[in-house]
C-alpha cells in the first residue's frame, strides 16, 4: 500500500502545479489538488500521532499496563519518512508531535535525533524530551536540558517548570529547586496548579514541611496532586497523624483523592509500618481497589499480623473483588506461617476457581504453604502438577523436605534437579547441607563441598555457616573449625553453629571459649548463643558459669524469654537450683510444652510431688501433654507407693490417644512397672503383651533388663529365649543385660551359650558386652575365661571392664591379680572411681594386705578426691579386724564423720568373734541390736564366738534372749552352679 502511494506521489510532483510554495503560516493555501493533498495529508499524519500519544503510558496503573510501547514506535517511524519527504517537519506542528510519540515510546536514541534535527526547537518539544529522560530516571539529564533550554532562550512553560521541580523533588536538590522557584516566580506562574503541586511535591520530599504546607494554604484551589504530595510529605516524616489530618481537610475542601492517590499515601503508611493509620485511611475509601486491598494484606504480612491478613483476604473476597496473584501469594503466606491448614485448602480451590494455580509464583506460594503445614505429599503435587519449574519451585520443595525431616527426600529431589539440568544456588545448598547434617552423611557433605567450590559459591555467607552445620553435626568439629576460621565474615548464626556444634559433641569448655571470643570481636549474643552456652553449663553443672550466663539475659533483655527461659529452667534443674528454676520459669509471660517439660524434668529427680503439681496447673493451663511430659513423670515413679500414680498416668495416656505404638512412650510405661517390680512384673508383663511392638529389640531388652536388676535372674532367661523364638535379634544392652542375668543365678552354663550367640552374630568384641561377659565369668567363679575376654578386649576405655576384673579378682580370693589389674589400670590412664577402690580394697583385706590397703584407703581420698561410702568404710574396718588390728579397727570406727550403720557393726563384730575377744563383741552387739532389733545377725555372731570360747551359759542366755524379743532365725541355703578356677 505504501509503495502505491509512493509510486502516485512521484506521478504527481511532475505536474508544474507542484513546484509552487506552500505557506502554512501566512494560513493562504493556494487550492490546488498537491496543496489539498498536503494540507489533508498534514492533518491525517497529526491525528494519527495525537490519538497514539493519549493512548500510550508509561505507569504500570493496577498491575495493567496500557497500550503497545512497540506498537507506537513503528507508528512513529511509519510517520516520520514521509513527513520527513514531504518537508512537513520544517513548519507546523507535527514534529512536536513524532517527538511526542517517540519520547513517549521510550525509543530514546530515536527521540534524541529526532530532537536535533528539529529545524525550531520551541517548549513542547524541550518538554517532550525531559518527561522522556525524567521517566527514565535521568534526572540530572533533565536538569542540564532545563538549563540548555533557558539559554537558547525559550522560557519554557508551566509544564517544563513541573518537570524541573520534579527532578529537584526526585534529587532532593533543596538548592536548585528553590532556584527554579524564582524563576516561577518571575514569569508569574506561581499561581499556575501545575507549578503549585510540583512546588509542594518539591518542598515535602525535601522535607521542607512548613514551606510546602505555605505554598498549600496559598493556593486558592489547590488539586489533588499538591494534597496528595502534602500528605506523603508528612507521611515520610513520621507525622502520620498530621497527614491524616490533612487528609480531612482535603475530603473537607471537596476534593476527592482519586485510586492513584489513595494507593499512593497507603503504601506510604504501610512501607512506614503504621498501620494503624493504613487501617483508618482504608476505611475510608468508598471502593477499594484491588491494588489497595493487596497493599494492605501485604503489609500485615510483613509486620507479622498474619492473622489480620487472612481476615483483610476474606473481606476482599466477601466484597467481590477478584483476588490477583499478588493476593494469592501473600494471604498464602500469611497461612503458611500460622500453620492453618484448612483455610489453606479453601484458598487453593479459589486459585483453582480462578485459573491461577498453574502460575508458578501461585504454584510456589501454594507449595510453601503446604510444606509449613506439614503436607508434603501435597506440596509435591503441586509441584509436579506445574509444567513450568524454576529454581524456586525447585529450592521450596527441598526446603520444605528439609524442615519436616526428610533429608532421604531432599537428597533424591536434589539427583532429580540435577537431572533436569539445573543448576545449585546457595537456597538449593544450604537444603541438601541440612540434609547431610541430620542424616550424618559426611560423604554426601564432602560431595556437597566440591560442588560448592566448583560454583564458585564458597564465599557465600550462607552457605558456609550450612557447611560449618554439616561438619559439625557429623563429629568433624576440626573441619567445621577450619570453615568457620576461613570466613572473611562471620555473622550471629555462624557463632551460634560452631557454639551448638561443641555443644552437641560435649566440648563444653570450647564452647565457653569460642563464646568469650563471640563476646570480644564484638557480636552481641543472641536468644540461641545464649540458650545453648547455658546447655554448655547444665552440661557441666557449673552453677557459677551459668549464673553469669543468666546476668548476660538480664542485660539483654532476653530472661523472659521463651526460649532462653526454658535453657534458664533446665540449667538451674540440672545444678540442683530447684527453688531457682520454679522462679525463672513463675516469672515467663508465656510458657510451652517444651517448658513445661523442662521444669517437670528438673523437679522430678528430687519431688515427684512438686512435678506432679506442675503437670497439673499444666492441665489448668490447657496445654496438651506431650511423650516427654508422661517419660519424665513416669521416670521419677520410683517407690511403689507411687504405682498407683504411675497407673492414672497410664490412663490417661490411653485416654489422650496417645500411639503405643511410640516406642519412646512404651519404654517409659515398661521401665515404671519394672521398676516399681508390682506383682512380680506381672504388670509390665502384661503391658508386654499389647505392645504392638513385638519385633522390637529394644522392647525386648527392657523386660529383660528390668527382670535382671529387681534379681529375677530365671525370668530374665526365659524372656530372653522369648525373644529368640520371636525371631528378634539381640543388640548389645541385650547381651549385657541377660549375661547380668546370669551372673544373678550364677549359671555359668547359661552364660556360656550366650557368649556363643554373641560371638555367632558378631558382639563378642563389643566393649559393652566384653564387659557383661568379664562380669559374668567372675561372678560365676570362671576368673580363667574372664581374665582371657578381658585381654582380647580391643578396646579397654570402659571403667566397668576394669572394675569387673578387680572385683572378680578380690572375690575369688586372687588379690595379687586384683592389685596386678589396678596397676595397670593406672598405667591405661582410666581414672579409678569408688567401685574400683571398694574392690581392691576388698583384695587388700581377704588377702591380709594391711599397710597396702591403708595406702590405697588414703590415695582414694587425696589423690582422686573420692568420698568414702559405708562400704568402704566396712572394707576398712574388716581389713583391720580380719588380721587381728580390733583396737585399730575400733579407732577407725571412733573417727568417722558420721554414725556407724548395722553393715560396720556386724562387720567389726564378726571380726571380735574371729580373734575371740568378748569384751568387744559384747559392745559391737549392743550396738547392732540397737539398730537392728528384729534381725538374727548380732545374736548367731555372738552366739558363735561364746561357743568357739567354750561359755555355753553366754550361748543358752542369748538364745533365750532371742526367743523373748521374738527375734527368729531363717534357715540359709546355697546354690553353686560352675567352678572355680585360676
């Protein structure tokens, strides 16, 4: 079409007729066809680039945007050749108008030639070209082109002075915009509306408040542009009841905010975070507009009133209004946060409704919405449901893998990913290092780690302190060390995840060292360092560290709360500050579960009755009890005065509904029925029996533990063998506690075939169960094969092995081998504890070792600073009194530090009736009888050293006196299964 026309105009221009000029400004048209031509042509050319430039903006208004910038500026070209032919751009106005379309079309080289070539370069065409540069944020640009145009001497007109101001405001140039002011002032436009509101909009975003509120109140009928700039003017300055004020007084003056203007100063207060006056200005306005419902959801959302953005999105719904992805992604944040699953639901279905769920921002907002609710399967339908994945989708699904305990799921969606050929960002690594920590995969961590080196992301801050997590959590401390000394910055949560990191791997003292250091470069503790140093002191139980620790919390303003108060609460429980935890955890303006636990925990290591009252306001406060609540009360069931209450926590366990199939709950139940030992176990039998947990070993080994400590060393077998027809393969504490079984019956034959099942299935080596198997051995008087499994040990780093073989040693009667073991013991460099000493001092007294055993007696004291029990103090007095030293045995007793129980007394009166001394006798026996009144030791002891003297008047009168105070006397009996040997 355009080549015809072309091919017509040259036909044309051979007429004579088109040689004669064309006067557009003296108006005369001489009225011939190619002047007609022209003149039609002229005005059709205008028109068309009036009616494009009304229809083109360049603001994104309500998330639509108006018209085709492309389009314009092929319509521009289009028009500019043959204008440019036809000589049109020499007169008139059409160039300003190409220049308007190219400007407005944001086609800046174009625009910028096109300005150049302009033969006259009037105000409307130096407008055209700073509104271009002034959208395009080159304000200075704009500024400089003011100034050109004022020295090729147009003035400009008020349009180009709003413009300047406007690059004045955007700058915050004070300086030139007053400059500019002046100028107004001197052409006399200060009255013009447009120059009013951009001198307002100059002065507030100045924050020169009083003079723009002059240049308000001057103007006699001021737009709604000039208020609106006032009203943000004091928003920004924090004045926002000023600015609502002022918002009145417009509504008052009769000038309606339009949606522009309403959004405007709302996103104003919402960005200020006033919410309080966003809420007051909503609702306000008549008819909000998407956009305003939208600001307002998004801005509770970001001040965490979740709540109140979900119920601003119902409201928006009820009202009619159709939500957008933006209301999608925020109302679904806002319930991913709070955790309401259901309202959750409702909200996908009008995604659905709407046609919006296949969005991807819509999709991933559904996805993390679903991954905080714990519905993961959920989540990963979404995601597979969209057919178009980013790295967000694919970064929330590994995170929300993460954060619900999947680390298999992470790491097989991270093979996948990698699959699909995309690429690791630090979001991506930070979920699979989390991964590799909580499943303690250090191979995958390592792999993770040249990946990060490969994608040059070992600089990230992120994922370092994830890297110093993984190595950390995977008992590789001196790695994690290496990563966290190589860091060029080092943030609170890195300090924090080396902290928890010595924590976990019980170097508590590192822990307060790396903590001073924290403290010294200057990073103030947080609610985590502070809680896991305060883990380091009940770990020790250093009540002065933790006390310090405390103080930090007052100082920071921290002791209240929930998290650090719960860490206060354990710290004083575990440092026996039982008064002090019931006052930290009284003072906590809201308590948890996880609380509540803490304090029960720490009462009940030393009053049932105190924890039991704090379960029960516990209850008064509706909080739900959890597995740990019930573990901790049922742990401190330990007389069988309190079965009856063990049996109402049973009950009500079964009434919350609480799964028996949850082995850590079933093991609380077992072990207090054990425990208690009603009925000969007849209840945890029982209890047994509806476990759904049959082939569980750890089950299994608990019955047979707790029947082997309350001395039923037969049923322990027989629930061993149990077990084994079952099907149930035994662990290690299996083995040690059925082999303890054996050693209570002294079945030497039954701990032999044991010891074969453990060697079968690979045990034999354990330390633990070399351990049971040493005990075992020794206790059935089998000291040669328990002298050999002590030596094939691999590992000796076990005190109880050692002890086992001292006491073994001293109770057969080989105290030259006890005293050879404890040597060596010393020289392995295991620290003796009182169990050792009461075995070696046992050695020391049946083998007449006196000065040795009086030097050990000593060492116990001041080289380890053990405190003597009543058995060692027997020890002592039948070491004495065995060999013939009763006045020395006597002195002994005179010196203790405390009363002497029945266990000396028997013992010193023992040896009386060995050496036959009866003075002595006589008074070790009113001693005894004094204490034991009811029992027959003191009368047989007695009775037998007046028979070995010959003074059977002593024996008759004794044996009277038994029959007087009733006291009776059983008769003994004796089982001897295995053999002793050397």
């Amino acid at each position: 079409m355009q080549l015809g026309f072309l091919l017509w105009l040259k036909r044309l221009k051979s007429n004579s007729l088109l040689n004669r000029q064309l006067c557009f400004s003296t108006g005369v048209l001489v009225e011939d066809p190619w002047s007609l031509f022209l003149k039609d042509y002229y005005s059709h050319l205008s028109k068309i680039c009036l009616e494009e430039c009304k229809s083109i903006t360049s603001l994104q208004v309500f998330d639509v945007m108006h018209g085709s910038v492309n389009s314009s500026s092929r319509t521009a070209k289009t028009i500019h050749g043959p204008a440019l032919k036809l000589g049109f751009l020499s007169f008139g106005k059409l160039g300003n108008y190409i220049l308007d379309l190219y400007t407005k079309s944001n086609h800046t080289e174009y625009a910028e030639k096109f300005f150049l070539h302009l033969s006259k370069r009037d105000g409307i065409s130096w407008n055209s070209i700073m509104s271009m540069k002034s959208r395009q944020g080159l304000l200075n640009d704009v500024l400089r082109d003011f100034g050109l145009m004022w020295n090729s001497g147009v003035l400009g007109n008020q349009f180009s002075f709003a413009i300047a101001l406007s690059a004045c405001a955007k700058l915050v140039n004070l300086v030139l915009g007053k400059q500019v002011h002046c100028e107004v002032l001197k052409i006399g436009l200060e009255g013009d509306a447009y120059c009013e509101a951009a001198l307002v909009d100059m002065y507030s975003k100045c924050a020169e408040l009083f003079d723009a509120k002059r240049m308000l109140d001057s103007s006699v009928n001021p737009d709604t542009v000039s208020w609106t700039s006032m009203i943000l003017g004091f928003a920004r300055a924090g004045l926002t009841a000023e600015a609502i004020s002022i918002f009145d007084d417009m509504q008052k003056a009769g000038n309606q905010p339009d949606h522009v203007a309403l959004v405007t100063i709302l996103n104003t207060f919402v960005s200020q975070a006033r919410l309080d006056f966003a809420s007051r200005l909503f609702s306000k306005i008549p008819n909000p507009h998407l956009v305003a419902w939208n600001i307002m959801i998004s801005g509770n959302l970001k001040s965490g009133n979740e709540g109140e953005a979900i119920k601003i999105f119902r409201n928006m719904v009820s009202a009619g209004i159709e939500p957008s992805r933006r209301s999608l992604g925020s109302v679904l944040s806002a319930i991913a946060t709070l955790g309401n699953y259901q309202y959750g639901l409702q909200v996908h279905s009008l995604a659905v409704k709407r046609g919006l769920v296949s969005n991807v921002y819509v999709g991933s907002s559904l996805l993390n919405m679903y991954a905080k609710c714990q519905q993961m399967e959920a989540a990963r339908a979404i995601f597979d449901g969209l057919q178009e994945k980013n790295s967000v989708l694919w970064n929330a699904l590994l995170g929300g893998y993460a954060q619900n305990g999947h680390p298999d799921q992470v790491l097989e969606l991270f093979m996948h990913m990698r699959s699909c050929q995309f690429q690791p960002d630090e979001f991506t690594i930070t979920s699979v290092l989390s991964a590799c920590a909580s499943l303690q995969d250090l191979d995958m961590g390592l792999q993770m780690h040249s990946s990060i080196m490969k994608n040059d992301l070992k600089d990230n801050l992120y994922v370092q302190n994830s890297l110093v997590d993984m190595y950390a959590k995977c008992s590789s401390l001196s790695d994690a060390m290496k990563i966290f000394v190589g860091m060029s910055i080092q943030d609170n949560i890195s300090w924090n995840t080396i902290i928890v990191g010595h924590v976990q791997e019980e170097q508590e003292e590192q822990a307060f060292i790396m903590f001073q250091r924290m403290m010294s470069e200057g990073i103030a503790p947080d609610e985590v360092s502070l809680a896991s140093i305060l883990s380091a002191a009940a770990n020790l139980q250093d009540l002065c560290k933790g006390m310090q620790i405390h103080c930090f919390l007052v100082k920071y303003g921290l002791e209240h709360s929930l998290y650090t108060g719960c860490s206060l609460v354990d710290m004083y429980s575990k440092s026996g500050m039982v008064e002090a935890a019931q006052a930290v955890f009284s003072l906590m303006p809201e308590t948890s579960v996880v609380c509540v636990n803490t304090l029960i925990s720490g009462l009940a290591q030393f009053s049932l009755l105190k924890a039991a009252n704090v379960f029960k306001c516990m209850l008064a406060d509706r909080l739900r009890p959890s597995e740990v609540t019930f573990a901790s009360l049922l742990e401190a069931c330990r007389h069988h005065s309190e079965l009856y209450f063990g049996r109402q926590l049973h009950g009500f366990i079964l009434k919350l509904g609480f799964p028996l199939d949850d082995e850590f709950l079933s093991l609380s139940l077992l072990g207090m029925y054990l425990r208690l030992n009603d009925q000969n176990n007849c209840d945890a039998a029982r209890l047994f029996s509806e476990l759904p947990l049959q082939n569980s070993t750890i089950i299994w080994t608990v019955m047979i533990s707790g029947n082997a400590q309350n001395g039923y060393g037969n049923e322990a077998l027989q629930w061993y063998h149990r077990m084994r027809s079952n099907g149930v393969l035994p662990d290690q504490a299996t083995f040690a506690s059925v082999l303890k079984a054996c050693s209570i019956v002294a079945s030497l034959e039954s701990g032999q075939k044991i010891h074969c099942s453990a060697f079968r299935i690979g045990y034999d080596k354990d330390e633990l169960t070399a351990s049971a198997l040493v005990d075992m051995y020794s206790k059935c008087g089998d000291m040669h094969s328990s002298a050999q499994i002590f030596r094939e040990m691999l590992t000796k780093k076990d005190l109880i092995s050692w002890n086992s073989m001292i006491v073994g040693y001293a109770k057969n009667g080989f105290a030259e081998n006890a005293l050879s073991t404890f040597n060596e013991m010393q020289q392995a460099k295991i620290r003796p504890d009182e169990v050792t000493f009461l075995g070696i001092l046992s050695a020391c007294s049946h083998a007449g070792l006196v000065p040795q055993g009086e030097e050990l007696y000593n060492k116990m004291i001041h080289c380890y600073g053990i405190r003597p029990r009543a058995d060692h103090y027997a020890c002592m007095v039948d070491l004495y009194g065995r060999w013939g030293f009763l006045g020395e045995a006597e002195k002994f007793i005179n010196s203790m530090d405390f009363e002497p129980d029945s266990k000396i007394w028997s013992t010193y009166l023992n040896a009386c009736r060995l050496h036959g001394d009866e003075i002595r006798g006589q008074f070790a026996f009113e001693k005894l009888s004094r204490l034991e009144p009811q029992s027959s030791c003191s009368y047989v002891l007695l009775s037998h050293m007046h028979a070995s003297l010959g003074n059977w008047d002593s024996v008759d009168s004794l044996r009277r006196k038994m029959a007087e105070n009733g006291v009776e006397k059983f008769p003994g009996s004796s089982r001897i299964s295995g053999y002793l040997t050397m």
